[in-house]
C-alpha cells in the first residue's frame, strides 16, 4: 500500500477523527494563529487543514482573507465543506509535499498538527515556502508526543501488548524547538522563532476518554479497536490505571511545539 493510499485509510472516518482529536485543535487553534501573528494577510492556506478547525479560528482572526484548505483525505475534506461556518473557505484535495498551487500563491501558510506525519522529511515545509509570498509568515505547530499524555500512555499500552505494534506506531517527531528551528532555517526561512503552547481538556469520566479512542481514526487508536477483545480489555485496564480519578473527571494537560519564519 503506498503513502497516499495509507494515509486515506488511517483518515477516513472523520466523524471518529472528530470526537477524538477534534477538542485538540479546536483549543490549539486560535493560541496558534496568535503566536504565528500573521496580521491580516489577504489569503492563508492551511496544510493539512483535517475537519477545518484552525480555518475556523482563522475566519474569526483574519475575516477577510481568502481561506484555503488542503487535505489528502476525502472523509475529512468532505466534513470541512460541510461546515456552516467554513462556507467561504475553499478546500483542496492535495498532499503537504506536493501542493497544486503556483509559487507565492498565498500570503501565508499555516500547518496544525500535521507535519508529524512526514517523520522529519523536508519536502512538506519546502513547499509551504515555495507558495508563500516573500516575506510572507509561515508556521506550523505539532504536539510534543512525550508531553501529549493521551498519545503517549496509549502507544506505550500498545507496545506492551503487541511490541510489533509498537515499533510501528513509534512516531518520530521532533526533540525539542532548536529541531524545528533548524528545519525551519535550513529551508532558508528568516526571523526564525518557536515556541510551545498549552492545552487543557477535562473528560467527563475515564470512559468518556476511552470512548474517543476507540472511534479515533488515526494510527494508534486504529490499532486499538482492531485488537482482539482480550487484548482490548488489557489495554481499558492499563489506560484506566494511568488516567482514571476517583473524583470522575479527567483533566489532561498536552503540550505542542510551534515554529514561525517568514518566507
């Protein structure tokens, strides 16, 4: 099965991907779109822009600027355009690393939660430079997977029980803001900064946790539903142990790296 064929499957059910990460980027967008300071450019695009939630913050932020959305995912670019508050925006079916638009096509370019999924290649952040105009701001901002409690208990669950499972879901992400700050440089952006941001979100009860996971279409949480029952029922257990409170509810802090630069 090639990339593009393994990243539709792991992303087809946007109504799964929604209840699970969608509270995530809902909460992580405005406080990204306010370190990446864009101003008010007239047109944005969003890398990898999933159910539309960082377009969403955008249309309130920057409300006169042409929106642009691209996913390789119908599910997901199928909910997006199905937003009644994302009516204005337009949304493209396309890669990171190989975008369909024309050279400083946009006067910025934003990137939530997505470049993760290119394990450290460059060719996703050459191209967000490529379509942005000169001197024009382009940021990304991706979790930091040892401070992202739910999806870091969950692969370490995995490993335990299917180690096969966990060589694969180990995800290669970057160490710290002087790995994103070189990315960035060495793609020949300037004014170079990162940062990190902080989220919270209170489940109501751990089973309310679990239940997002077990619907959540993306690599680990796929991984999880597939699992035979017996080995489902050990992964509730160790996952209750990390995150169940006796109190009921279950707040869970996550921390993400963003990087800015100007083209």
């Amino acid at each position: 099965m090639g990339e593009r064929e393994r990243s539709a499957e792991l992303y087809g059910d946007a109504g799964g991907y929604e209840s699970y990460m969608g509270p995530w980027s809902t909460a992580l967008a405005p406080l990204f779109l306010r370190y990446a300071a864009i101003g008010q450019p007239t047109s944005l695009l969003d890398v990898g822009s999933g159910t539309g939630n960082l377009l969403a913050a955008a249309t309130e932020i920057v409300p006169d600027a042409r929106l642009v959305g691209v996913d390789p995912s119908t599910a997901l670019l199928h909910r997006a355009r199905n937003r009644s508050d994302l009516r204005r925006a337009t949304f493209v079916k396309a890669r990171a690393d190989a975008l369909p638009f024309a050279d400083g096509a946009f006067a910025c370019c934003l990137s939530l939660l997505v470049l993760q999924e290119f394990a450290g290649r460059p060719e996703p952040i050459s191209e967000m430079r490529r379509v942005t105009r000169a001197s024009g701001v382009v940021a990304a901002c991706l979790w930091d997977f040892a401070r992202m409690p739910v999806i870091a208990a969950l692969v370490g669950v995995l490993a335990e029980i299917d180690p096969v499972a966990g060589v694969r879901l180990a995800i290669s992400s970057p160490s710290g803001e002087a790995t994103l700050a070189r990315a960035w440089t060495g793609a020949g952006f300037t004014e170079v900064s990162t940062s990190r941001i902080t989220v919270m979100r209170t489940y109501e009860n751990f089973d309310a946790l679990w239940r997002s996971l077990l619907c959540g279409s993306t690599p680990s949480t796929m991984t999880l539903a597939a699992l035979p029952a017996r080995q489902r029922d050990r992964a509730y257990v160790a996952m209750r142990h990390r995150f169940a409170d006796p109190r009921g509810s279950v707040p869970i802090a996550a921390e993400a790296l963003v990087v800015r630069g100007k083209a």
